[in-house]
C-alpha cells in the first residue's frame, strides 16, 4: 500500500462574509451530487483500501507541544503501518476563519477522517458536518457527546491541574530561596473557555488547598496565544502582588512568563509537556499528556472499525494518558527531597483512586 505524507500550511484562504459562506456550502452541495458512487463512504468511514486522514491544526504546530505531538503520532503510524494517507494543514491562530477553512479542506470529499485536537473544533466540526453528512471526526482534547459524526476525547484536565495545583502549594509554602510569605500562587492564560474556568483553574487551586487551604490563586487573561511582552508585563505585576508560583495556558505567549520568572527568581509548573528546560532549577515540574500515543491509538481504532462516533470518551491519569515527569534532571536536581517524596505519594494516591474530588461539569 502506498503512504503519501504532506504537510500544507494555509494554501488558501476564503472570505468570511457571508456571501462568501453561501457559495462555498453551494458549491460543497453540487460537488457531493456530482461524486462518484464508489467514492462515497460507508457508516465505517473508509472509501477503500487507502485510508486518507487530514490532521486539521486549528494554529501553527511549532511552539504548541499538543499540536506537535498529535502530528508526530500519526506520521510515526502511518510510517508504520501501511494503506494510509496523512496530510497535515496549520489554519492559524485566526479562529474566526477555521471553519471556512476546514469545509474548503473536506470539499473534495477525499478524507475518510477529520483529526483534530481544541476545544473550539466540534461546534465547528458539527457546522461543517451539516454540509458533508458523511464526514467523520475525532478531536481530542474536547467534550461533545451525541453527535453520529464526532468522537471526542477529552483529557482529565482536573486532575493534571490538581496535581500541579498541589505542587504549586507545596513550592509556595515551602522556604525554597524564591518562595515569600505571601502564599499566593498565579495562572495566566491566553483566554478564558470552558475547560479553562470550569476545570484547570478549579483544580489547580484545589490542589493548592490541599496543602494549604489559606493559598490564594491570581488568575490573569493575556488575550491572544502570541503576545509574549503581555504575558511578562502581567507576570511580573503579579509577582510584585506576592505570586512566587505560576503556571499558563498561553501556547506561544507562555514565552514571556518564562522570561519574568528568569529576571526575577519565581517558580513554575506547567501542563501537558517537558519544559525543565525552559528555565533550569525554576520550573519546578511539568505534567504530561500522551497525545501522541493517543493518536496512534486513534488511528489503529479508525483503521479496525472501532471508532464510536457520537460519544466523548475521558482519559486521566488511571487511564495513563496523564502523568507527572519525575525522571528529568530538572526535577530531580532543583526541587528538594521532601517535596519529591509528597509528590511522589500523592500521584500513587492519584492512580490508586485514594484521593476524593469530583470533576466539574463542563
């Protein structure tokens, strides 16, 4: 079977008016009528023997760890396993443009499979879906049940944020040389959505309050995922108000807080990926999600007929798809002992299911 791997990086754009919409939701009606009969897709959403999957990144997959890994797993499994087409399209941070540019990607009818990871893309999917009723999507990162043309997979955000919640209470309560008096721990994101305030900011100050139920949380908004001289400026207004512990959700901005932290001593954690490096015996842990590994899966699963469209499946940390990195030297070497060894007992109470909270819905 041939593998055919491509990556395009916005090759066109269409008008946003409406006009413009009309007429492309036109032309997608005159083009299904004219598809041949063997080309269309059955319930299984394969066409035949070659599978062509479109990674749809809603923004650019440099600098975004999420993005990275998705496309990473499925080069590697189409690599690996034969019959499948992979072509990958960065849409850019203009979110007011994805839909049109993901139904001007699906017009052609020539993707079995949509995949995609953001909690904006099923609304949008699902528009999509209206006019191309056979096209098939799974997102992850994401939670939209009940929709025969979309799998999600959402990752247990709550948790990751508790447990780097509690590390974060465990730095700023400690007598670490950064660590001041003030117990109050900071999260700047690029902007507010459900998952954001309904789980990651309730958790991570749950987990704070697990060591200490005085901690106070200072929760910043930048704006934008790109303006990295924001997110310093409010970074380091907030450690003058006492924050010695941060963490973000910021993509490309997140830059100008690792800044901050460098000019002035303050600590951080961070959500989904490796980023000790970013400013050694500073950053004081990252947490993970295995998005490529959840990828492959996705795809086998696709490939074997086992997708259950119309439902939302939760992965976490009991599922492994969400965990803590302890084996990196920025870890080991920077963050005291007795910290370490809290850490390491809570994220086995974690796995275990000892620990009691409930996931707000979203």
């Amino acid at each position: 079977m041939k593998k055919n791997i491509s990556t395009v990086r916005n090759p066109w754009f269409l008008g946003t008016g409406t006009k413009s919409k009309i007429a492309l939701a036109f032309a997608a009606c005159i083009l299904l009528l004219l598809l041949l009969p063997g080309c269309r897709r059955g319930d299984s959403g394969r066409r035949g023997d070659v599978v062509s999957v479109l990674v749809f990144i809603p923004g650019m997959v440099a600098g975004s760890p999420t993005y990275e890994m998705m496309v990473e797993g499925a080069l590697e499994f189409a690599r690996e396993n034969g019959g499948m087409e992979i072509r990958v399209y960065e849409a850019g941070f203009n979110q007011a443009r994805w839909e049109e540019q993901l139904l001007s990607m699906v017009a052609g009818g020539q993707y079995d499979l949509v995949l995609s990871s953001n909690p904006a893309l099923p609304e949008i999917a699902a528009s999509v879906g209206r006019v191309f009723p056979s096209q098939k999507f799974v997102i992850t990162d994401a939670y939209y049940p009940g929709n025969p043309q979309i799998m999600t997979y959402m990752f247990n955000q709550f948790e990751q944020a508790l447990f780097l919640g509690y590390l974060a209470g465990l730095v700023t309560t400690s007598d670490m040389p950064h660590a001041n008096s003030a117990r109050r721990i900071g999260f700047i994101a690029a902007h507010e959505f459900p998952m954001l305030t309904r789980q990651m900011i309730p958790g991570f100050l749950k987990g704070a309050h697990l060591v200490d139920p005085e901690i106070e949380l200072d929760f910043r908004v930048i704006g934008n995922w790109f303006d990295a001289g924001k997110a310093s400026e409010l970074a380091l207004g907030m450690i003058n108000a006492g924050v010695d512990v941060f963490t973000s959700i910021a993509g490309g901005a997140t830059q100008g807080l690792v800044h901050a932290i460098r000019e002035t001593g303050a600590y951080a954690v961070f959500f989904n990926t490796n980023e000790y490096g970013q400013a050694p015996g500073l950053v004081m842990g990252s947490g993970m999600v295995k998005q490529r590994e959840l990828t492959k899966e996705i795809l086998a699963n696709f490939l074997e007929g086992n997708i259950q469209f119309g439902v939302s499946r939760t992965v976490g940390v009991q599922e492994g798809y969400i965990d803590f990195i302890f084996d990196d030297p920025g870890f080991r070497e920077h963050v005291p002992a007795y910290i370490q060894e809290r850490l390491a007992a809570f994220m086995d109470d974690l796995r275990a299911g000892r620990i009691e909270f409930d996931v707000p819905p979203l």
